[in-house]
C-alpha cells in the first residue's frame, strides 16, 4: 500500500476545503469502480482512519448490493472512513451509508428530490455530486451539495485520449462553485503536485491506491 500512503500523505497536505459548508469532510477518497474495483473491502481496509469511500454498485442486483453494501458499511465503521452509496437513496438507507453521492446525472433538483428528503431526515449526513464541467458545479452548488467531485482532472487509463479538465481548468471552476471540490481522474501523489494550493479540498482516486499503477496514469 505504499503508493496509498503517499497519496494520503498528499491529501493530508491539502488546506481545508472552500466553500459554504461547516463539514469536516475527508480529504482522501477511494472510488469504487464496476470494472476495476467491483468490491473495495481490500483498499478499504488500508484506507488510514478520516478517509472516505464513494462505493458504486452499479450494475449489481439488489440482493447483491445489499449483502456487500452492509460488509463494507461494518469495515468503514471499524476503519473510521466515511461511507457514501452512489446513486441509489433506497440502498443507502437500506445500508445505513453516511451520506449520498450523486452522479451527475441525477444531481438535478427534481430527481435528486427524494435523497434531499433522506439527507434531511438525519444530521450529519453527506451529500456529494459528481461533476464535469461548469454547469454541473451549479447544479451541485444549488443542491446544497457537502462537496462536488469533479473530474477528470488528468489522462486516465479507463480513458485514454479522453479530455482532461488539467489543473488550472479545474482550479478556476473550482473557485467558481463555492463547495469544496475534490480532484478525480489520474490523481496520483505525483499528479496532485501539479494542483495549484488550495485548488482542491479532497483527492479521489481508483486505482491510484495500487501500487502497480503508483507511477502511471490512473482514475
């Protein structure tokens, strides 16, 4: 886990996040991924205490989504790492999840009704909002969003030849949104260097936490 250390280590570097929110929000986050990270149990049991995870199961049948769901909610738990489902209010209330990650296409007012309502009904809970270019960063910001996760800031290996915000696009969008937003998309200790300070408030990774892919390009 060598390559995850350093990562965190440059997560723990970043300053707190900007923005109008009083949350306390991770600053590293490990990103599930249908293909190359279907089930996250290892990489989050490494994951250092204060840490978040964004688990996606798309794809996976409810009985299926339900059993891993709730075996990665009991290790987030004993690993102090904040729990958030992507996309599926009904299994992050069936999970007990820490909060909701919204895909940027239901992070629209009228879809995104019913996880407001969930997020609403209990404090402390986490909204967050995948974003790719401005306008999703408005939507994220009139949601009321805890955080926007916009990418892809770098080249990434699940898209290669695909564009790339770079570091100063996402810098300056980031500025604009007035939510903390965290870096996604060939983030690598290396690659989160080349944010400008203060630009993001949290990194997020794939694979970056591998240590086969500590050197490359990685989501």
């Amino acid at each position: 886990m060598a390559s995850g250390r350093t990562l965190a280590s440059a997560a723990a570097g970043l300053k707190p996040g900007r923005g109008r929110t009083n949350r306390d929000l991770p600053r590293l986050w490990l990103v599930s991924d249908p293909v190359r990270l279907p089930d996250p149990a290892s990489t989050l049991a490494r994951l250092p205490r204060g840490a978040g995870l964004i688990w996606r199961p798309y794809g996976l049948p409810w009985a299926d989504a339900l059993t891993q769901g709730r075996r990665l909610r009991r290790l987030s738990r004993r690993r102090g790492v904040v729990f958030l489902v992507a996309g599926d209010v009904r299994l992050a209330a069936a999970v007990g999840a820490d909060g909701l990650h919204l895909p940027e296409g239901l992070a629209r007012q009228g879809v995104a009704a019913p996880a407001l309502l969930w997020r609403r009904a209990a404090a402390g809970r986490v909204l967050s909002a995948a974003c790719h270019g401005p306008r999703a960063l408005a939507r994220a910001a009139a949601l009321g969003a805890d955080m926007a996760v916009l990418s892809p800031v770098f080249p990434t290996a699940s898209h290669p030849g695909a564009a790339t915000l770079g570091p100063l696009r996402f810098a300056l969008m980031g500025r604009r949104c007035g939510r903390p937003v965290i870096a996604l998309g060939g983030v690598t200790a290396a690659t989160a260097r080349r944010l400008p300070p203060g630009a993001a408030a949290g990194l997020a990774a794939v694979s970056g936490f591998s240590p086969a892919r500590s050197s490359g390009r990685t989501g």
